[in-house]
C-alpha cells in the first residue's frame, strides 16, 4: 500500500519519511513485498504477528471491520506463523525495501 494516496500526496510523503526513519532503530523491520510476485499469502488480511523470546505469549491481531481480534491458541499460531514465514521468503531485503520506499518517495 505504499503508492495509495490516502489524504493526498503530501501526506504519503510525510508517511514513506515516517517509514524510513522507523527503519533505522534496531527494534523496527520492514521489508516490503513487491507486486511483480506470483502469490501472496495472507493477502487478504491485515495481521500482526507479536513474538518474542518466549513462544508461548505469541499473539496474532486480525484487523477487522468490527476491530481487532487476537488469538493465542498454538493451532492458530501455527498457522499465522507459516503465512509469516512464506511473507517474510517473499519480501525484499531491509535495504531494497527502504530503496524502493525512497524511489517512491521520490517520484510523487
């Protein structure tokens, strides 16, 4: 969603600068997918997938029309966590994605 001008162009831009700078701090990842893949899991939902050192609290939030919804069961886990997994396989590298953020940033 990196090219959808929600509030207009100026306010993309302010967004892809956001981007960047979270990038930067050692906490923060993000990779992004391209469009030119054949498939996309998950593509039909917004998730996040927190994890941590112990496998146990793991939670995934499903954004919802209704709101959020969180799940911890380890079936569902289980299942989040390959559609992660084949994500993560998918997408560029931190330092292509932060490029192609900047190329993009650039062309508005």
């Amino acid at each position: 969603m990196l090219w959808t001008r929600f509030g207009g162009t100026e306010i993309l831009r302010e967004q892809l600068a956001s981007l960047l700078e979270d990038s930067e701090q050692p906490w923060v990842t993000i990779r992004v997918v391209p469009f030119d893949i054949d498939t996309f899991p998950g593509a039909v939902e917004n998730l996040t997938y927190a994890f941590g050192k112990v496998p146990e609290l793991d939670t995934v939030e499903v954004e919802s029309s209704r709101g959020p919804v969180y799940m911890d069961a380890v079936s569902e886990l289980t299942s989040y966590r390959s559609i992660f997994d084949r994500t993560e396989s998918m997408a560029l590298s931190e330092n292509k994605s932060r490029s192609l953020i900047r190329k993009i940033a650039k062309s508005l």
